[in-house]
C-alpha cells in the first residue's frame, strides 16, 4: 500500500505541488502576520517595562515646581516626573526651510527616571553645558545628523546655537509626530537639553509644563485623571490623559490590532481553497481508481486500511505544504517585521516566531484538509467490492439551456460539447470558478492600498488642506500678525485661524479633540460634507466629523457640552450643526467670530495658513525663521514628500506577497481542475483524437471549459474583491483615519489580469501533457 501511495505521488506529483502551495500559502500567511503581531507587541512591552513608560500624561500652561509634592500625593500615583517642554523653529545647515524641533528639558543627572532615553550614539550632555542636545534618532537618520554637528534653534524668538552629542530613543516617540496620523521624520525632530537652560530661555525658572506618571498596582487611572484635572486647572491645564490616548502609543497600538485582524482574513482564505482542492483531488482520485479499491477490498483489505492509504496522500500534501508554508512565513514575518523600522523606532524591534504559532497553523491546516477529506473516506467505506468492480453508470444526458431556447445553431459543436459538459457538473464548474474568484479578491483587496491612500491624500492635501504652509504662532496672537505673514516675501495669500483643545461631552460620552475656528468661506483650509463639497461654516454651532459624531452618538439639530481645556475652562453648549467630511483624526469647526465671541478674546488667532509664491520660497524661509512669536512652521510638500516615501515602498512589498499568494490559489485551481479533468476525460479525448481531431481541437475542448470558468470567475472575484476590501476596513477602523473604499480601474484590472496569465500558464502545461497523450495505452481501459 505504501508503495502504491508513492506511485500515486509520483503520477500526481504536480497536483499534489500546487495543493500544498496553496496550503503553503495560507500556513505562511498566517504565521508571517501573527508572527509580525507577536513582535512588534512583545518589542513594545519589553521597551516599555525597561525605559519606565509613564501610563498618565498631563500638560499645563505654567504650574509652580511646588505643586510636584501635590502631585505625588494624589491616590494611586507611584512616581511622577516634570520638566518643560516647547515646539521650536530649527535652522539646520544647507536646509532652506524652517523645521520643527520639540525641545525637552532634561535634569542634572542627563537622564529621566520615566520615558527612559536608550543611547543609540554619542553621549549624553553633561551638567553645565546649555548648548547641548541630545536628538532623536529617526530625525537624525532622515537629516543625516550626528554627535558633534551644529544646528540653531529660536528660543522664544532668541537664536540660540547648539551642539548635538548624542543620538537616542525614547518611548514617548516610536512614532514621532506633532499630532497628525502621517510620520514626518524629515520635518519634526525630538530634542533634549538641560532643563535650566530651556526653562530659562521661556521664562519657566522654577515651573514646568509638562508631567508624566506611574501608577501603583492596583490604581484606577480614571480617578487619578480626574484629580490631577481637578488639581492642575488652576495652572492652565490642558487635561490629563492615560498611556491609550499618547498619540504614539495610539498610533503603534492600532496598527498592531489591525496587524491581528489581518493575520486572520487572508489566511482563512488560503486554507478554505486548500481544502477544497484536496476535496476535489481525493475524491476524483478515488473515482479514477474504483476498480483498484474493489481489488483490494475483494483480497482481504479493511475498508479502514484503504481509507488510511488515501488518508497518507492528503496527509503528505499537507505536511509538504507545512514545511514550505512554515519557511516562507519566518521568511515573509521578518521581511514585514523589517517595515515598521520606517515608521516605529525601537532601540531593537525583535523578530520571533514562538513555537505556537506555526504548531497552530499546522493544526488548522491539517483540520482543514481532514475536513475537505472527510466526505470522500466515509465515500470509500460504504463502496461494495461488487459495484466498484463495475464501470460507473453513464452519465444522464439531457438537453443544454441553448438547445432549449433554439439557439444551439449559433454554436460550433466543439462549443456545444464545452458548454454541455459544464451544464452537466454545474456544482462543479461554480465550485471552481469560486476558488479562482477568491484569488481575484485577495489580489483586488491587498492591492487596493495604493488607491485609498492617494485618494486619501488628494482629499485632505488638495481639497481640504489647500496651502503649502502653516505658520504656528507659540501663544495666541492678536490677528494684526496676520498682516505681518502677508508682507513677507513670496506670500500669496493668507488666512488665519483659532485653534483650542476641548472635552466634548454628550451625555455619558466625551471626547478630547481640538475646535478649530475658521473664516465663514475658508479657502486654504476648507471644510468638505460627505460628498467632498464645501461647506459654509454656520454662524451658530459646530460642525463635527462623521466618525466624531458616530462616536459620540449626537446628529445634526442635537447640543453638546464644549468644555475648553486651557484658559478659564469654559463650559458651554453647543449645537450641531452638521456633519462633515475629515478623513484625519476626529475633529470639530466653527465659525472663527463665533469661536472667539465663545472664548472672550476679541480678534485672536494661533495659525495662519499660507499660499506661497515658489520662486521666493527661500526668501519666505529665512524671514519666518528671524519672526519672535513663531513657534513652528509647517511644510505640505515636506510631510507628502515624507510619506509617500515610506508608504510606497511598504505598499509595493505588500501587494507583491499578496499577489505571490493569490497567483498560487489561481494555479492550483486551474491546475488541479485541467489535470483531474483530463484524467476523467482521457478515454473521451484519446476516442477524438483517433476519429481525426487534432490536438489543437482535443485540447481546445478541455481549456475551453477553463476558459469559461476563468471568464464566470474573474467579475464575480472583482464583486467579491471590494466586498473584502469592505471587510477589512471595517475590521481595522481606526480613530486617527479613515481608509476609503476606493479601488480604481487599474487596480481591478491588475488583478484579473494577473489571475489571467495564472490560468493560461496553468493551461500551458496540461496543454503538454494532452499533446503527449498515449492514444492507445489510454483506450486500453476497463471498457
């Protein structure tokens, strides 16, 4: 029997491959996905344990260093940490525009006991030295910065020259950014110095702005939140937050989930096809061999030892299948582990595979498979030695749906004999035409990326966000400072806008974002409805984002409570207005007057978005940076520039697996498909050939029915490749941004165009092995 099993796989040796790449591909799917999940969640917690990540943040306008004993008096807190901290404009060598640069004290020691520094190079400053600073590691790679170079900074409007000694890492900046969902490691770099030298320059001697905390075990972080608001309002509090609402932790966070839901989408997928297949091999395996399973039941075989002869076959795909699957998943995981470095800095992002993973994905292959498998053994089992031993009944012919309508004359009778054959295996022909689909949805659904990312950008970078720059003001400013933006240099075109961090409240719900105020018809910072129209801003009320209303569960005519974080923490309430479209973070608007009017502050205003004239961009550049009051200036180019460098080279590595994967279901569809039914159909074809057809019209009367199953499953698989676009989005929703479903046209033809060649190639090589068809070895059959 075991030699039998062999000479089985030996006949069968390309079916049995392109089976167990399908299962390969599932296996290596699911371990490269998990795997990836695993480690970049066990290099977050182990990074966070050893630098001593705070769990609660707190920022303020100004509080004494007195209230630090406070502080650590409040229930439930273990330690805390202050220190001041600034967004500063940074003049970097041979770099024309101004940078953005967040300046972080540090205390004699040079280091921090929470949100410890991990020294990558240099050293750290020593006591004494003001014009010292430690960088962040992702901003000095992108500047190509490093100990001993020179940069200035303007410190509250005074030029000051530092010398950079060290390169770090710190917990607080995995992902660095100033708010925003998109890494701009170009355009915002982390720097610390001595903490005397920069409370110094803000006028901050003896306060800080800025405090993080450990909790005791055991510590309801709620509680504490709402005592540390409680006891900092007073300072200008802009309100406490814990370790989930840190934007990098957030960021990091939510890719991680969505690394988890994917690792079980694409795998499932994967592994049902597979299962499927040997389904349809075993099964048909067995039809071609009844009179050997008679023969041998008929001498003295079990039906259980029979059944576990068949049982090796599924069984050797499959562990053929684990071991490529297992080698190709270790091999993809590091490769997607390795993408991350882009946008998440580790001081060691550590790929593992633990032993679970691949032992799991083994378990569900071989489930899957015995499960595909289960109907043919219980088939085997109840086959009578006496029926096998006869040729099957012929098969019940009847009239095709053309032939019904009267219109069979329209075909050729190498037509009516595809389309005949099909009608009469019409569970079949779906069966197949529905596995092909499924390569064409994984394809259309992991390369749809691209698509939604650069309508995403369009939206927001050229519909919405219409300017090329946005000047930050360090502190509200009275809207004359507007008109100083206008004279500068290769200025078009100014409009100025308010800016407050708030709580909104909706019944027990709430919700800390900003309010920005913005001109009635704004121009360089539109807002757009739900079908990406402008929209009016209302004189009354504020308009929420969709995904802002959805969670907070109010609708247009409804009021909120808006509570102010910063000044004197006006409460108020407020309508809704609308609902509006902002595919970045969850945010709110209002009318500019309106906002002020609700703040008591006259004409003030905190950014001023510009339109610039590019010939005089240099000239614009080294003015902004000499202006006192501006914090940071911010470049549109720059973060694109940025982003879609990094993305791109993500998505590329991403579709091209994908497409690997989904072009080894299509060929072990088609494959598998052509060579069983050229099996069944060996005595039918090799009768053809003898009556004078020729190859081509032999070959063409199997590829034929191929061809037909490609062209039901190529619409049907684009339909079903937006509807897991569609579930995959919903699966990975996140709070920072919103995934369109937009896959454009090349997109879908990529993918049925890419299944296409599978297929024919798939073809090709039954092709040869009908052309080599042993006219009479195959006509010596049982009949």
């Amino acid at each position: 029997m075991d030699k039998k099993l062999l000479r089985d796989l030996a006949h069968m040796k390309g079916q049995a491959f392109t089976i167990a790449l399908v299962v390969a591909a599932g296996i290596g799917a699911f371990i490269a996905q998990i795997s990836t999940y695993d480690s970049l969640n066990w290099s977050r917690q182990s990074y966070y344990e050893t630098s001593r990540f705070a769990q609660v943040f707190a920022d303020v306008k100004r509080a004494p260093k007195a209230a630090e004993r406070q502080l650590v008096e409040v229930p439930g807190i273990a330690d805390v940490e202050t220190t001041v901290m600034f967004d500063v404009t940074l003049d970097i060598p041979e770099v024309a525009e101004p940078v953005i640069g967040r300046m972080i004290g540090l205390a004699d020691s040079g280091q921090l006991r929470l949100n410890k520094l991990f020294l990558r190079q240099g050293r750290m400053i020593e006591s004494g030295r003001g014009n010292e600073v430690l960088v962040s590691e992702a901003f000095a790679k992108a500047r190509k910065l490093k100990p001993g170079d020179q940069l200035a900074a303007i410190l509250n409007g005074k030029r000051e020259q530092l010398r950079i000694v060290g390169v770090v890492l710190s917990p607080e900046y995995i992902f660095a950014t100033r708010g925003g969902v998109l890494p701009d490691d170009k355009g915002f770099g982390i720097f610390w110095m001595d903490r005397e030298r920069l409370a110094s320059a803000f006028n901050m001697e003896g306060a800080f702005n800025h405090a993080v905390f450990r909790l005791a075990p055991g510590a309801n972080e709620q509680a504490v939140i709402d005592a540390l608001d409680r006891l900092l309002e007073p300072y200008g509090a802009f309100g406490a937050h814990g370790r989930e609402d840190q934007i990098s932790n957030k960021i990091l966070s939510q890719e991680i989930n969505q690394q988890k839901t994917m690792s079980t989408v694409f795998p499932t997928i994967f592994l049902a096809v597979a299962a499927f297949l040997l389904n349809v091999v075993l099964s048909r395996q067995v039809a071609t061999q009844r009179s050997e399973i008679a023969t041998l039941k008929a001498i003295g075989y079990s039906d259980t030892a029979i059944a576990a002869h068949y049982l090796k076959l599924v069984l050797f795909i499959v562990f053929l299948g684990i071991i490529m699957g297992c080698l190709i998943g270790a091999l993809l995981g590091y490769k997607m582990t390795s993408l991350y470095t882009d946008f998440f800095h580790f001081p060691q992002l550590t790929y593992r595979v633990q032993p679970w993973i691949p032992l799991a994905a083994s378990g569900i292959s071989l489930i899957a498979a015995l499960g595909g498998a289960l109907k043919t053994m219980h088939g085997i089992m109840q086959l009578a030695p006496a029926e096998a031993m006869r040729p099957p009944s012929p098969t019940k012919f009847k009239r095709m749906l053309l032939e019904c309508l009267g219109l069979a004359n329209l075909l050729s009778p190498q037509s009516r004999m595809i389309i005949r054959n099909l009608e009469r295996r019409p569970f079949r022909t779906l069966l197949t035409s529905f596995a092909i689909a499924c390569a064409v949805a994984i394809i259309v659904s992991g390369t749809f990326w691209g698509d939604a990312i650069d309508f995403l950008v369009s939206v927001q970078f050229n519909a919405i966000e219409r300017g090329d720059a946005q000047v930050v003001f360090a502190e509200p400013v009275n809207g004359r400072a507007q008109y100083e933006i206008a004279h500068l240099p290769g200025v078009l075109f100014t409009e100025a806008a308010r800016s407050i961090p708030v709580r909104l409240r909706a019944g027990h719900l709430s919700y800390r974002t900003a309010v920005s105020g913005l001109p009635e018809t704004a121009e360089l910072h539109r807002v757009l409805d739900t079908h990406q129209q402008p929209v009016l801003l209302p004189i009354e009320g504020v308009l929420l984002t969709d995904r802002l209303a959805t969670r907070l569960k109010v609708k247009p005519g409804e009021h909120i409570q808006l509570e102010v974080m910063e000044g004197n923490r006006i409460k108020r309430d407020v309508l809704v207005a609308g609902v509006v479209n902002d595919m970045f973070g969850l945010s709110a608007y209002m009318n500019f007057d309106t906002l002020n009017r609700l703040l008591g502050e006259g004409n003030t205003i905190s950014t001023v978005s510009v339109s610039l004239d590019n010939s005089q961009l240099n000239q614009f550049n080294a003015q902004i940076k000499e202006i006192p009051k501006v914090a940071t200036v911010t470049f549109k180019t720059t973060a694109l520039q940025s982003f879609r460098e990094t993305s791109a080279k993500n998505i590329l590595v991403f579709t091209t697996i994908v497409t690997v994967f989904a072009a080894a279901i299509a060929i072990g569809v088609v494959y598998n498909s052509a060579r069983i039914a050229l099996a069944e159909r060996a005595w039918e074809l090799a009768s053809l050939r003898v009556l004078g057809f020729t190859r081509h019209e032999v070959s063409a009367l199997l590829l034929g029915e191929l061809g037909i199953e490609l062209l039901l499953a190529i619409p049907f698989g684009l339909w079903l490749g937006y509807l897991l676009s569609l579930l995959i989005v919903t699966l990975t929703h996140t709070e920072t941004f919103a995934i369109p479903i937009i896959i454009e046209s090349k997109t879908y033809a990529y993918a049925a165009l890419t299944t296409l060649i599978a297929g024919i190639a798939s073809a090709l090589f039954v092709r040869h092995r009908i052309d080599q068809l042993d006219l009479v070895g195959v006509l010596k059959t049982r009949e």
